[in-house]
C-alpha cells in the first residue's frame, strides 16, 4: 500500500503544465512564464508586457462593459471590441425605421458618434500583491467561523483603508478593490480608471457581425465578422466625466499597433483580457453535480424556450429586434452547457479530480496534514446533501426566472395600498407614478406579452412535469384547484385579468385604482409565489455555504502546498490576466482536420438567402467578386476572415485582443469552439481552441465594406 501510494504521489507531481494552458497573473510572467513564451516565440520582455513603472501593453486592454474586454487602438480613445459585446448599445440605438443591427451603423464625424448611458471602460492602472496586508488584518478577526477572507465588503474596505479616502478624492473616476485569488489563500489589489462617455463610433450589420449567428456559434471553422468600435471621451483634463457635448476623445497612455503582415500556423500568439469564471479547482463531485444538474436543467429548459422565441421571432420583424439579445443570451450559454458536459465524459474528469484528490490525501499523510483529507470528506457530504436543493433551484432559475418575464413584474404595492385605504389622495397620486415608472421599465420596447404567454405555457407545463408539487411556489396549487391543471388556461387568465397584462389593463387599474385589484392581481401573486420559493431555495443552500467556502479554501491550499507554484494559475475571476499558445488547427475527430485559418470563400460557401443566420450582404459579395481587398488579402488572392490558437480562454475573454510575438494586434477573441468548452474544468489540449476574428478583415470591412478609411488614418498600422 505505501508503495501504491508513493507511486501515485510521484506520478502525480511529475504530470507538467501543458505549455498553453493558463490564465497568468501579470505581475508573475517574469518568475512563472516569460521563459516558456520566449522559447515559444516571444520577442518581447515582460515589461513590455506588464510593467508597474511605465507604460506597457497592459495599459491599452480594458474592461469593456461588465463582462467584455476591448482594446484602444488609437491615440484617439478608439476601441476595439466584438459585435456581440456592444450589441445591447446597437440594440438600442436601432429601431424599424433606424435598424443598426440589420444595416450596421457607421458614424462618418464625431458630432455622429452615439452615446450609451450606462455603457463604461475601464483601464487597469496598477495591479499589487498584497496577500501579507490582508492576512495580517484577516488575524485580527476573532470569529472562528468568519467569512471575511472572501467577503468582497471587507476586502474593498481593506482597499480604501489603504490608499485613502483623499487618493480616491484627488482621482476622479477610480476605485480600488482587493481580489481574492486561489480560494482567499491569496490577494491583489487592482486600481481602476472607469469612464462612463463611450460613444459608438462603428458597427457592421449582423449579417457580418453574427453570421452564422446560433448554427455557428460555439463552432469552428467560423467565418463571423464580429466587432464593434466605440471611442472614450473624458474632460479636457483626461478624466472620467459623464457624457457631455465638450468632453473630448481620450488620449490614452498606451494604444496597440495593428499588423497586417500575417501569420502561420505554428507562430506565437498571446490574449490579454478579462476571463469571468474557471472551475479548475473543482473537486470529482462538483464536476458530477456540474454535468447532472446545472448543465441538463439549462440544455433542457432553454432548448424549450428557445424553439418558442424563436418561432415568434422568425414571424414578426418588430419580435425578431426585441428578442434578438434574449435570444443571442439564452443560447449562448445553452451551447456551452452542451460542451461542457461533452468534454466532461470525452475526457473523464470525474477521474481526472479523482486522481488530484488521491494524490493530496497521500501526500497530506506523508506530511502529517490531516485536514486535507478532512477537507475532501466535508466537500463530498455538502455536494451529496444538496443535491435535490440545487436541482429544484436550477429549474427554479431557468424555466420560471429566466424562462417567464412576467415573473418579474412590480410586485411593491404595499405603499399604494396604505395610500388608498387612507383615502389619500396626493400620495396615492405620487405612488401611482413610481408604479407607473417600475410598469414602463418591465413592459419596455423589448418587451412582447404575446411572445411572454406563449413561452410561459411552454415552461410552466415542464416545470410542474419535473418538479414535485409539493416542491413548487405555493400559488401553483390554483393550476389544479381553478383550472384543472390546465396551464395555458391559468396563464391566459392571468394576461386577461392582471394590471400588468397589457397596456390597457394598466391604464384602467390608474383610472381606477383599489386595493382589491392589487390584493387580487394574478401576476402580482405568481411574482410573489416564484420569489418566496426563490428566497427559501436560497436560504436552504446557504446552510452549505460557508462550509463549503471553508473546505474549498483548504483544499486549495493543500494543492498550493504540495505543487510548484510556477505552473499554478487561479481561476479566473474576471480580473486580468495573459493566455498564450499558437496559432493552430486541431482534429475534432477520426479522419477530420480544421485548419487555423478561414477566409471569405467560406462565407460564400455557406451563404443562404433563405436563412437569416448565412444571409450575405449584397457589398460584401461585390467585393468578394471583384477581390477588392486593398491591402488586407492573402499573397494567394484570398481575403482572410477568422483564425483560431490554443490559448486558454473563457467568458469575458470575448473583444480580448489577440497579439503576435511582437505584441502586435492581428485579431479581436469572439468564442471557443464547441469541443474546447470544458477547459474551465480542465485543459484540453488536443480540443481546446480561441476563435478569433483575423484584424485583416476588421480592417477590410471598415475600409472597403463601409468606406470609413478616416478610422483606418487613426490607427498605427505595422504593412
């Protein structure tokens, strides 16, 4: 047995980190990766790179948005990111008369340029260790059962204690917030700029932006054109500022140089950006519990809803714009369930974290360390007593949730009924206005109540088939005692008689406001029903946290201890962070081989005027057969379209510039292909690939397709 034991150990510490898996810390490439990229190709030093004292490339990517990055490629504040990461900004700005997502939008001055309120980016000023800071003020903390080592309330306290209310004040537009890393067994500071003036400089029509839309998305080859510009404005000073007619571009500390000279397969390629979330520490249970509830509740529900949308969408031109973000939404992450779960059985990672798991035990026995062991067990108990828990919030979540909008009308009516049973009438008048304002914000221009009944019925009738009766929202039980069980019968009553069925309903509820009709209104009471069952879910799941947070700390901490912290990378947590491979194709399958490259000939090949995911623009096919590509095709007459590389990426990593070795710009992330998902778990080396759109065709389409050369003069371009 100790023979069987020590063999497992040494087998498990001598496994390498495969070279391009990761998402690095920038403050540790010198001591962690530097060398490896080099030999991989890299011509840059890793203050060109990163560098606390001086400007680097880390300075021109950014946060865009809240889940995007971006980066500025101009001294103008011009900024790069995908199609799909402004779309809710074009989404907006579009209307049937002024359809920016069907036509695209090019602002041809900056009098054009299009403010989004709302819409920020955020550069990085200064990211700092500061693990020995935190520990030391978390050991002043008396409570054995504390959760301040990852409360982000503490943390950020922390973090203004430490630069000081008057930094913050002497600073316009910054924050500083302290990280959590490796489970709170580590801590980084990041000072943020974030400015709030983007204004939407350029925008190719969807037909560009998302071809391929749902067919493609998750898959390669791809052949998507998707980007978007926008431009930072700031006062005249260069701080952040709300938007106003005399703020001015940025002039940005660091822009990216943009290269056009191409690549091969095989060359060195780097992305710097934002991934939101990895599970790499994942134990064998939480990959089973990941597979078997979270991924087959969300593939089964949204492959419901979505076919409903869908059919409405395909119907109406005004539902297709309404719904075309929810839509996009929904099966994103629908795809990606569906991945995951595929690379989870392809490459058995149950055994995998079996295997990481036996190693540390026997490792912690060899050291006389117990509570990893201890630790383990916990894990496994906390996974195996929530089960039916999670499960029911799962459903909860997806089918009534995310799946019925009407679950999210006003429901705070208490201040309007005290109005009215006082016979007050000036505060009666007040509070119908904030309910007219919440009713305006619920039923907006995105907002179709027939598209809302139809795919209510659809997830109401699976939600009772899969969740006990005695399990669902207590006001379900009038389905069976007032309708039979019939649901699309209890879901028309509740569009015909809720205030919040129409426009109508609510005009005559205002009219004629009582207190019955809130007390009585079906929709007020089905919100209230799916919120109470929400808040018990929540509650009864929350007996695990803490728990659970505890001995993934520990956990996490035995691994730290027991492997050589230069191939340890913590998961991602939407902070920066570097990724690096090659630029290469891979094999799906037996006798299949993709390459790394694409080009508009593929386009062609998939164009179908009969389906609006492979429509192609009739200039883009003028161009393609005149093979006018200016300066940005291919030495063999082809225009190139997208490129794929083994970086290791997630979301949040979409709009992440792609560079080459010399930290040139020679694409814009927008996905990962379908076979590749399950690298938030583990790394998939043979699978695992970031899809990228080549900046050849960014700048083509820019040029060429909308004639807007006056943005191609403001970028530094690398022939």
């Amino acid at each position: 047995m100790r023979k069987a034991i020590a063999l497992l150990l040494s087998a498990w510490i001598a496994l390498p980190m495969l070279a391009d898996e990761g998402m690095w810390l920038l403050p540790l490439l010198k001591e962690q990766k530097i060398d490896e990229m080099k030999e991989l190709g890299l011509k840059l030093q890793d203050y060109d790179i990163y560098s606390p004292e001086k400007a680097s490339l880390k300075d021109a990517v950014v946060i865009f948005g809240g889940g995007c990055t971006g980066e500025v490629v101009s001294p103008d504040g011009l900024v790069l990111t995908n199609h799909h990461c402004g779309y809710d900004a074009i989404q907006t700005h579009s209307s049937v008369e002024h359809d920016y997502l069907t036509d695209g939008f090019w602002a041809t001055t900056r009098e054009q340029e299009l403010p989004n309120e709302g819409l920020t980016v955020t550069f990085i000023d200064k990211i700092e260790d500061v693990t020995d800071y935190v520990k030391a003020e978390l050991a002043k903390d008396t409570d054995p059962n504390s959760m301040n080592f990852l409360s982000p309330k503490f943390l950020n306290g922390l973090a203004k204690a430490r630069v000081g209310e008057k930094f913050l004040q002497d600073n316009p537009g910054t924050e500083v917030e302290i990280v959590p890393i490796f489970d709170g067994n580590q801590y980084y500071m990041f000072t943020k700029k974030i400015y709030s003036d983007i204004r939407l400089v350029g925008a190719p029509p969807s037909a560009i932006g998302k071809f391929g839309a749902d067919t493609d998305n998750w898959m390669w080859p791809r052949h998507t054109g998707d980007f978007s510009i926008f431009r930072i404005y700031a006062d005249k000073n260069g701080n952040p500022a709300p938007y106003s007619k005399d703020n001015v571009p940025l002039r940005p500390k660091r822009w990216m140089k943009i290269s056009i000279k191409g690549f091969d397969e095989g060359d060195f390629a780097m992305i710097m950006g934002f991934p939101g979330r990895t599970n790499h520490y994942y134990t064998s249970w939480e990959v089973a519990e990941r597979r078997d509830i979270d991924n087959t509740v969300r593939i089964h529900i949204r492959e419901l809803r979505q076919e409903a949308m869908l059919e409405e969408m395909l119907k109406d031109p005004k539902v297709r714009i309404q719904y075309a973000s929810k839509y996009a939404g929904s099966e994103n992450a629908y795809k990606n369930a569906i991945g995951s779960n595929w690379a989870i059985n392809k490459r058995d990672f149950e055994a995998v974290k079996r295997a990481e798991q036996e190693a540390l035990v026997a490792w912690g026995k060899q050291h006389n360390q117990p509570q990893y062991e201890e630790a383990l067990s916990a894990l496994q108990q906390m996974v195996s007593d929530r089960k039916e828990l999670r499960f029911r919030k799962w459903m909860l979540d997806e089918a009534l949730l995310r799946g019925v909008e009407f679950s999210r009308v006003p429901t705070q009516v208490d201040s309007l009924k005290a109005a009215l049973q006082k016979g007050d009438k000036e505060k009666t008048k007040a509070q119908l206005d904030k309910l007219r304002t919440a009713f305006e914000r619920f039923f907006d221009k995105d907002y179709a109540p027939d598209v809302d009944r139809k795919i209510a019925k659809v997830m109401l009738a699976e939600y009772r088939r899969l969740v006990d009766a005695a399990s669902q929202p207590a006001y379900f039980s009038t389905i069976d005692s007032d309708y039979q069980g019939d649901v699309s019968a209890f879901v028309d009553e509740l569009f015909r008689k809720s205030i919040y069925g129409s426009q109508e309903n609510f005009e005559a509820f205002v009219s004629h406001p009582t207190i019955e009709a809130l007390e009585n209104d079906p929709m007020i009471q089905f919100a209230l029903s799916v919120k109470a069952e929400q808040k018990a879910l929540n509650k009864a799941l929350q007996q695990f946290d803490d728990g659970y947070s505890r001995a993934h700390h520990t956990y996490v901490e035995g691994l730290m201890k027991m492997n050589d912290m230069a191939d340890m990378w913590p998961d991602a947590n939407f902070t920066l962070r570097l990724t690096y491979g090659q630029v290469k194709g891979y094999s799906p399958r037996d006798c299949a081989y993709y390459g790394c490259q694409t080009t508009l000939d593929g386009v062609m090949e998939k164009e179908d005027s009969t389906n609006w995911e492979f429509v192609v623009p009739k200039r883009l096919k003028e161009l393609y057969n005149a093979k006018d590509f200016g300066p940005y095709g291919l030495e063999n007459g082809k225009m190139p379209v997208a490129l794929c590389a083994t970086t290791h990426t997630t979301g949040g990593n979409s709009g992440s510039p792609v560079m080459n070795a010399n930290g040139e710009l020679i694409g814009i992330n927008f996905d990962r292909n379908w076979e590749g998902v399950g690298g938030d778990i583990e790394y998939l080396p043979d699978y695992q690939r970031s899809i990228i759109v080549d900046i050849r065709y960014v700048l083509f389409l820019i040029d060429k397709y909308a004639g807007a050369d006056y943005l191609i003069k403001e970028m530094d371009i690398v022939k």
